[in-house]
C-alpha cells in the first residue's frame, strides 16, 4: 500500500509518498502560496502528489488516502483547521477540501501531533504505549500519545506543552502569557540564553565560537562547555535545567514509557540527553517504584511530520 503525507508549513510543503512500513518512497518540496487560498493550495499539493506518481511509475489511484498536519489548532475529528496564524486561515472544512480536490480519501492533524504519531509509529519509539515528543525548535512543540492514542483534548484544542506555565510572571510569550516552557526550553531561548551569557562574560570562550561562526546558534554554548569553559557550562546547565522542569511536569501527569526529543537541539545527543535522563528520574514521584520514563532523541528529524501525516491514514 502506498500514502500521500503531507507537511503544511507557513513558507514550504514537504510531500511524500510513504509505503506501510513509513518508509519514504519519494519526496519533494513545494512554495507555501498563501495568495492562492485553501483551495489554492490543496490544488497545488494534488499536482505534486501527480508528479511524485509520475516519477515513481505509481498509479494515482491506487494510493490509499492522502494525510496532512497543518501548523495551527486542526479538530481532526471534523477534519477543520480552526485556526491557524501561520496560514492566516480560520474555520477552513480541510479534509473535505482535500477530499474533494484529490478524489481520495484524507485525514488531518496538528503538525506537532503528525510527528508524534510519526515517531511513534516508525521512530525510536515503536513499540512503545505511551510516548510523549518534545520538538525544540523557534517554540517548544508537543505531541502526546497516551495508550496508543493522541492526546489532544476537546476540539484538539489542547495537548500544548510548550505554553505550560514554569515561571510565574515571567518572560512574555507570544501567545499572550507569561511564563510559558517554551520561553526558556526552544531553541530561540537557548540562543537568547547563550548572548545574555556572552555579554556578562566577555572573556567566555563563547564570544570567540560565535564570532568563528558569524553568529549565536544553539550550538555555541555547548560547544564552549564542551572545551571546559565555566560560562558555557553554566547556560547549558541552566538550560537542561529549564527543559527539565517541564519534562518532570509531563512525567508527573502522564509517566509514558518516554519523552522524546526532536529539533535542532536534540542533535547535541548524549550532553544533552544524559544529564536530562538523570534529572527527570530523579524528580518524579515516587521514581524508585515506577518505571523510568526514558529520554531518547527523536530518530525522523525533519521528516518525521510527514511520515506521520501519512500515517493518520493508514
Ligand atoms: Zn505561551
């Protein structure tokens, strides 16, 4: 069997064929062409679903459904975006959009959820009951599954980690609160991190990586911690410190067999994910008679919404 997945972005939409083991038979990228509409765009994702068919000597109609995570609020049991600030769309009816355009059968989520349900299905966590994924990107994304099913609340309104409040009137979010996870655990918060470090500590090793490297990533202190440098331990240290907190939260409510943990940070491996292994055991309730709640790093990368997408259909 052979499905479409599709990963909406607000600039770029990854569309791929996925056979039933989730493996990627062909993929592609198309431009988010937001001045065409929902329409518009459901139009221009069938086209290049027809010309993945075409280049893969796959017929059109014997694909199985087609699956989609869109980035915004998406009720996947009435198959409607609600809202979404990133495509400007609100109430848009989007399986039924796709359904009509494609002539075949269409499933909708969350993107973050899709790349849950990805790794859950074909990543580092197959097998697995419950699974929560952490994405740490410009914002913190979450996706749970708890017993095999998403978990994201009435009208898939919830399920959103990112905005679980850690510091009472704290940094502003962009959502309106202050507080939120994602303000000291994303990857734009590690970096902010990491200049407020740099401009307290010019003599860190840190201003020389960043000037070696034309700018501040979310590398640049645990690069510097890396080669012994006191401040540069300290921001990651903070840092695994904040992304704890919220992990030992999720574990405290859920306790999944794991918390995986995908975005471009996630790619720091073991400096990473050790020392957050470690924190979170150690915190939960009761932890020398439960199960440990693995951390692991997600296994998909950028593919695993896609994947995901495709397997909402399967
Ligand atoms: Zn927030």
């Amino acid at each position: 069997m052979v499905y479409a997945g599709v990963d909406v972005g607000g600039t770029s939409i990854k569309i791929g064929l996925v056979d039933s083991n989730g493996n990627i038979i062909a993929d592609n990228s198309i431009e988010t062409d937001k001045s065409r509409g929902y329409k518009g765009i459901l139009d221009d994702i069938v086209a290049d679903i027809k010309v993945l068919c075409e280049k893969t000597g796959i017929d059109y109609h014997s694909i199985a459904g087609i699956g989609m995570g869109l980035p915004g609020v998406v009720d996947s049991r009435t198959g409607t975006v609600s809202y979404s600030a990133n495509l400007g769309w609100r109430d848009v009816p989007v399986v039924h959009g796709l359904e009509v355009a494609s002539g075949l059968r269409a499933e909708a989520a969350n993107d973050a959820n899709c790349a849950a349900w990805g790794e859950y299905k074909f990543g580092s966590s197959r097998g697995m009951d419950s699974v929560i994924l952490i994405t740490l990107g410009t914002g913190v994304g979450s996706g749970i599954i708890i017993e095999g099913k998403l978990f994201d609340g009435v009208s898939s309104a919830g399920g959103e980690a990112g905005h679980m409040i850690i510091v009472k009137d704290g940094k502003q979010c962009n959502c309106g609160l202050k507080g939120c996870w994602e303000r000291y655990a994303s990857a734009t918060a590690l970096i902010e991190q990491t200049q407020e470090a740099m401009a307290k500590h010019p003599e860190s090793l840190m201003n020389k990586i960043a000037e070696e490297q034309g700018k501040v990533s979310g590398r640049t202190a645990f690069i510097a911690a890396e080669q012994g440098d006191k401040a540069g331990k300290e921001v990651v240290s903070d840092y695994i410190d904040y992304l704890a907190t919220g992990l030992i939260n999720l574990g405290n409510i859920f306790h999944p067999n794991a918390i995986i943990i995908g975005g471009g940070v996630s790619n720091e491996g073991p400096a990473l994910i050790a020392p957050l292994e470690e924190k979170v055991n150690s915190s939960l309730l009761a932890n020398e008679h439960n199960p440990k709640v693995r951390i692991i790093k997600a296994s998909l990368g950028n593919k695993a919404g896609l994947i995901g997408a495709a397997a909402l259909v399967m």
